[in-house]
C-alpha cells in the first residue's frame, strides 16, 4: 500500500491553467513520435515569448516563496554568466586525451563541483534550431543538500536548486576560462535556460548514470539529487565511459516517486519519445504544481537512491545478484 499523499488531491490554480496554450507541452516533447528529431525547447526558455508555454513560465517568478534567496541566488547566477571569458591563449597546450580528462578533476578537488565526465558530441541532443560544431561535451554534476532538497515541495528545496544552479554556473565558467587559458576556445552551457543542447542524454553517456522513473539521472553516489552544467570545446578530451548500474530495472519494479507525485504526472511505463523507448514525465500534469511550488522536487527526494549512503550499497547489492544471475 502506498504511503497516503499530503499533496492529493491536487487543484491547480486556475489563474496560472488560464495561461496555458493550445497545444500540449508532451507534444512539444515528442511523446508518442515513433521518428527522430531534434529536441524543442518546452520550457526555460531565454525568452519566454518564443516558447507556447512561456506565459506559465512568466507566471512561475510571480509566486512569492517568501524568502530573499531566490533573489540573491539569481542575482549571483546572471552576475557570473555575465563575467568575461578570458581570451583563448595563441598556443593550444598539447596533452594526451586521457590527461586532458584526468585535469578536469581539479575541479572536483576544488570543490566547484561532484563529479565531472566528458562524452563526445552527440547532434541529436542539439535543439531544434541550435548549432554547435565543437567534438566533446563535458559535464559537471553538483549535488544537492539532502536534508534541504527533502524538505521539497517547500520553498527551502527550490532555494536549494537555485543554488545548485548557482554552483553549476559557476564550474561551467571556470571549466571554459581554463580551456581558454590552455589555447582552447569553450562554451559553458548552463541551466535552467541552457537552450543550445539537452544535457539529459550527454550527461547519461558520459557516465553520470541512468535515467530514473522520475525524468531524472540517477548516479549510485548522488543519486536524483544533483543539476548538471556542461562545457562545449574541441579540446580533445578522452570520454568517460557510459555506465550502467541495474538503475532502470530497479525502477521498473519501484514506485515511489509515482505515489509521491502529487498531480500523478509520473508515468508507469516507458513511452515512445522522439523514436526512443524512455521514461517520461507528464509535462502538461507536471507543470502547474511545479510552478506553484518554486520548483517541487518531491519525485527528487523521495526517490531511494537520493537517500545519502543508500545509493552505492543499493548499486553493490544489485551488481552482485546480476553476478549470480550470470
Ligand atoms: S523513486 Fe523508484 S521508480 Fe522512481 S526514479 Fe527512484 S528508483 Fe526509480
Ligand atoms: S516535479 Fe513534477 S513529476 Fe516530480 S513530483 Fe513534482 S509534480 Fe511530480
């Protein structure tokens, strides 16, 4: 039996169903398409004039969480993506694509970010629209605060992804200002409005996880609990290998973030979006109690794996009943 949800029934409010558009966000996203194409932009939009749904993105920022960090944290976010790159030094420093990999770590020893990976660049997770010629992606994943992002869907939760997002900024502009300084031009691509790819699939092939029941990458150490930022270049990095951890199996037979999800938005089974078989999350069903709760983010904390020490034991126990399974 699952746990009775505090959140259920759920009511939209009707002012923000008011804005809505014609034409359905799962539609945007491809759901039910049995052919290939370049992701759309749904949602975060740099403008949200040229997105169907940007009046219910304008109308997010008009729900007051009644705490300053929202304001400061975005404050601090615009400040840093406003600061400029240093100039790409004459002479492209040479190293071998393994040490060029290995030399992002530093940016985990410093503490900007968790985890780093690199995976070469992949057309199809360009927006429709977008253009982008360099070869490597890399990816840089920060964690979230557990004990704040269980708080979720209180206001504390989303401050606590604002300033992941803030984070994630941060490493993306450190990580390109390096390359530059190493010859190498670079592009930080950062979130929410990161409108040049879709960071979801890059992320997962360089080895930062599996997509979980919930529209999310699970990775064993942080599980749901993290943003990701990225760093476009033709530095030639070596990639990090995909990994696999029995995560989509697991999800197949869980349904805890589907239970939790207060508007019921997360669905069952995999669905056919854009020629791939994926989980996916009803955008349409999402949306209002995301933007009436800055965010939301139940599905992220409820989701065992985010728990702090159970990811990893849960990816040992399951590598070894694979083993014995053969
Ligand atoms: S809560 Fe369960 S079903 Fe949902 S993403 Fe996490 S492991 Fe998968
Ligand atoms: S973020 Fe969306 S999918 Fe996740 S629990 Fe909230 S409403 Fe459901």
């Amino acid at each position: 039996m699952p746990r009775p949800n505090p959140y259920r029934p759920y009511t939209p409010d009707p002012a923000q169903l008011a804005l809505a558009p014609d034409i359905s966000g799962n539609e945007i996203n491809g759901l039910g398409d049995a052919a290939r194409r370049p992701p759309s932009i749904v949602y975060w939009a740099t403008n949200p004039d040229d997105i169907p749904h940007g009046r219910m993105q304008k109308w997010f920022y008009t729900v007051d969480p009644g705490s300053p960090e929202f304001g400061v944290e975005r404050a601090k976010r615009a400040a840093i993506y406003a600061e400029p790159l240093p100039p790409v030094a004459p002479t492209p420093a040479e190293r071998s694509p393994e040490s060029w990999t290995a030399a992002l770590e530093q940016f985990v020893d410093a503490g900007l970010c968790e985890k780093v990976g690199v995976a070469e660049m992949n057309s199809a997770w360009l927006f429709e629209g977008g253009a982008a010629s360099e070869t490597r992606v890399i990816i840089a994943g920060v964690q979230h605060d557990y004990d704040r992002i269980a708080t979720a869907p209180e206001p504390e939760a989303g401050a606590e992804v604002m300033v992941q997002y803030t984070r994630a900024t941060r490493v993306a502009k450190e990580i390109a200002a390096w390359l530059h300084r190493e010859g190498w031009a670079a592009r930080p691509v950062t979130g929410p409005m990161a409108t040049t790819l879709t960071m979801i699939p890059a992320a997962i092939e360089a080895g930062f996880g599996e997509l979980g029941k919930h529209g999310s990458i699970i990775n064993p150490e942080f599980g749901a609990s993290f943003r990701l930022s990225a760093v476009l270049t033709d530095a030639p990095f070596a990639p990090t290998p995909k990994q696999s951890h029995g995560i989509d199996a697991f999800c197949e037979a869980c349904r805890i973030c589907e239970d939790a999800c207060p508007p019921y938005a997360i669905l069952p089974d995999k669905q056919t979006v854009r020629g791939d078989e994926k989980w996916y999350v009803d955008f349409d069903k999402c949306l209002p109690f995301f933007n009436e709760h800055q965010g939301c983010g139940i599905c992220i904390a409820v989701c065992p794996w985010s728990r702090p020490g159970i990811g990893l034991n849960l990816a040992a126990k399951l590598a070894r009943k694979a083993g014995r399974e053969g």
